[in-house]
C-alpha cells in the first residue's frame, strides 16, 4: 500500500474536474498484482482508514492523472522540427526516408529506448503509436515499453502502394505480419496491438480488405490510421477512391470503423462524416501543433460536440511539434478560439485537460482504467511542482480557482513542471 498526502485533480464520470487542496492518494495491488488506486478524496474524509500506514508527503506539489497521447509517431522522433511545404512533401522529404532506416533492429531499439524515456519526462502514461512498415520496428518497441510496464497501443504500418522503396510493404505479406503481430504482442501485459493502414492513398482497396478482416477476427484490437488532415490529401482520396461518399467512408467501406477505432486529425469532415463516427463509436486523435505547423486546417470542436463523438488530445510527434501535453492543449486553446468556420469557441481548462487524460481514455475505450484517479484505476500519475519556474510560481500563487490553476501550468508548463511521472507496476 502507498499513501501520498498532495493536493489532487481527478475527474468524475461526466468529466468534471474533482480537486482536493489537501488530498489522500492510496495505491495498492489488485489480486493480479496490479497497482491500482484504492481511495482518493480529502485527507480530513479519508486519512483514519489508513492509520498506521507510512505516507508520503508531497507539500507544495499535485498529484494528477498520467497524460493519454492517442496519436504520435514513435519512428519520427528524429524529425521532429523538420520544415516542409506541408503533409505530402513533408513525408516525401523527411518522414519517409527516416522510416527506412528501422529495418535495423539496432536503430530502433534505441530509438525506443529514447522515446519512452522522453513520453515519460513529459508525463505520458499511455500512447496509441505508429511504428513502422517493419515488423521489428513494433517489437523494438513493444519490448521497451513491456520492460519499463508502460501501457502502450502500438502497430505495424500498412503501405502497400504510393510509397517509396525501404517503406512500401507487400500486400499479403503485411497483413500476415500483422496477424503474427496481434499474437505475440496483443493482450501481453499493459500492451495491445493496432491495425494500422498508414492512410488510404498508401493502402490499395486489397490491402484495406484485408485489414478490415483482420478487424473483424480480433475485435478487441484497435484500428488506427489518418483522415481528411489535408485538402490536397482529400482530393487524392476522391481520385483513388470514387465510389466512397467521401474520405472517412472509404475505411467505413472497408470494416475499418467501430470501437476501438481512432483516426488521427478529422479536420476536413462533413455533417454525415460526424454522424458516422458517433455511430460507429470511432474516435477522433486531434493533433493541434501538427495541424498549425503543416497548416492542415482546425478541428472543429463545436461540430465535434454537436455531433457528440469521442475525441481526445494527441502530439501527432513528428509532425507535432512536442511531446509535451502542455503544449498539446495550449494549442488546442488556440485551434478552438480559431475555429474551423471563424466561429470560435474558448475551451475550459479543465475541459482540455480532460481532453489529454480521462476524455482520452473514453476514446480509446479504456475508461475507468487509465487516465483517471478514480478507484480501480490503474495507479498512473504524476506528480506537477507548480512552482518549477520563476514565473509559473509567481502565476500559479494568484490563481484564484481552479480554472485559472490549471490554464496557468497549462500556457506556461513544458517538462519541468512534471516533477515525477509514477507507472502501474505489477508487484
């Protein structure tokens, strides 16, 4: 059993924040040996209940739920910050050349080892992650992320066509490894596998077939992939997919739309492409620094809402421009005040913050297990030193509620503000 004395942010079943100046934190392992949260509340409601137990004492810090990251990149962090055009040159010139060269199981072994080092610096408990079209690219990572029991959603990307040599896979082959994958990862501790078409101008129509069966065998896998990110993009989909109502119909076409299926971006959408994701139950990843940085476009939040589907924050790294989720949400804020049609909305604090955490773990159906700090979670957290900088001190000392708290860490935090990031280990 672990008992923390800090304040503490949780979130209730409607995503409204529960903050606890003075808070009870109590972890401990389930039957399994799951590190799981036990109580959380006020010190004054709770601290008799665990007489006698050692507590650590955190004065001065918060204790907050880990970040969800529903979209990044693991085999681009080495690009990140590289300039292009926008999406199509900037694969071209740096994403798909860098992707090549994880053949080696070297390279990405380390660069494994680095990315998760860096999702934890900046207090990313659980990412849904790209690899690449190489097998041995998801096992380099998965086995970092098994090693350091992070819960991690990773998968094998599926390229078959418009795409050069190094990255392009081959049709059968790519779904067999996909299928080999699922067994040898999916399930396997706090790790489950995605079925990961790239996007659909880079998968012909047997490849998505194929994938969408592939779907239809292990229906607690996840799907993921990219949709209407780009104009140019959306006019190649029109061209190579005619028969499909529009670019989110052509994975619904093909068995790619459900629950446990999120697609990265969902800018460039209709009213009937919203109506489609609340009825399939897929899941939007918005990926804000990568949309302003490549000029892609605003999500749309007020028709997200309206149309009531899932949707959770996410860095989109490399094409995002940091890990951090502090930076994540405050271009979110910016997106949201933009808004898609001029009409634009100013969103909560805590709303955003739900949006990276709890909200997060909705979309990717995994609430009441990550995300949160809600009994029977899993223990993730970190622990946030609202005086880890001259001026967040100074900011964060005249907040006078919690709104204004957390918008203050959220416009001036970066990594130093993530004092510890503490991981679920089984005993």
């Amino acid at each position: 059993m672990h008992i923390y004395r800090s304040a503490l942010l949780r979130f209730d079943a409607q995503g409204a924040p529960l903050y606890d100046e003075d808070g009870l934190l109590a972890i401990a392992p389930d039957a399994e040996g799951r590190q799981r949260v036990q109580a959380a509340g006020a010190w004054q409601a709770l601290h008799g209940q665990f007489a006698g137990q050692p507590v650590t004492q955190l004065p001065g810090r918060i204790i907050a739920p880990g970040f969800v990251d529903m979209h990044i990149h693991f085999p681009q962090t080495d690009i990140i910050g590289s300039p292009a055009e926008g999406l199509l040159p900037w694969l071209e010139q740096y994403t798909f050349p860098e992707e090549s060269r994880f053949h080696a199981d070297t390279h990405g072994a380390q660069v494994a080892e680095f990315f998760i080092d860096e999702l934890l610096r900046n207090g990313v408990t659980t990412a849904l992650a790209f690899a690449t079209s190489h097998p041995q690219s998801v096992d380099a990572l998965m086995r970092e992320a098994q090693r350091r029991s992070l819960r991690l959603i990773c998968g094998k990307v599926l390229q078959d066509r418009h795409s050069p040599d190094g990255v392009r896979d081959a049709t059968e082959q790519s779904l067999l490894d996909s299928e080999s994958l699922i067994a040898r990862w999916h399930g396997v501790d706090r790790l489950g596998y995605a079925i990961t078409p790239r996007f659909a101008p880079t998968s012909t129509p047997e490849q998505l077939r194929g994938a969408g069966e592939l779907a239809a065998r292990h229906p607690d896998v996840w799907i993921q992939s990219h949709v209407a990110e780009n104009l140019d993009e959306v006019r190649w989909v029109r061209e190579l997919f005619p028969r499909s109502r529009s670019y989110l119909a052509v994975y619904d076409d093909f068995g790619l739309m459900r629950e446990r299926a999120v697609y990265a971006h969902c800018i460039h959408l209709d009213e009937a492409d919203r109506a489609l994701m609340r009825e399939r139950q897929t899941a939007a990843a918005v990926s804000p620094t990568s949309n302003l940085f490549l000029g892609s476009g605003f999500f749309d939040f007020a028709q997200a809402d309206t149309a009531g589907f899932r949707y959770g924050l996410a860095s989109d790294v490399g094409g995002g421009t940091s890990f951090s989720p502090f930076q994540t949400m405050m271009a979110a804020y910016y997106v949201g005040r933009e808004g898609q049609n001029k009409e634009g909305v100013s969103l909560p604090p805590s709303t955003l913050w739900w949006r990276h955490t709890a909200g997060a773990a909705e979309a990717l159906g995994l609430a009441g297990v990550i995300g949160n700090l809600q009994p029977g979670c899993e223990g993730d957290f970190v622990v946030l030193n609202p005086q880890a900088t001259p001026l967040l001190a100074r900011r964060t000392a005249q907040a006078r509620n919690l709104e204004e708290l957390l918008f203050a860490m959220i416009v001036l935090g970066d990594d130093r503000l993530i004092e510890n990031t503490v991981i679920s280990q089984a005993k």
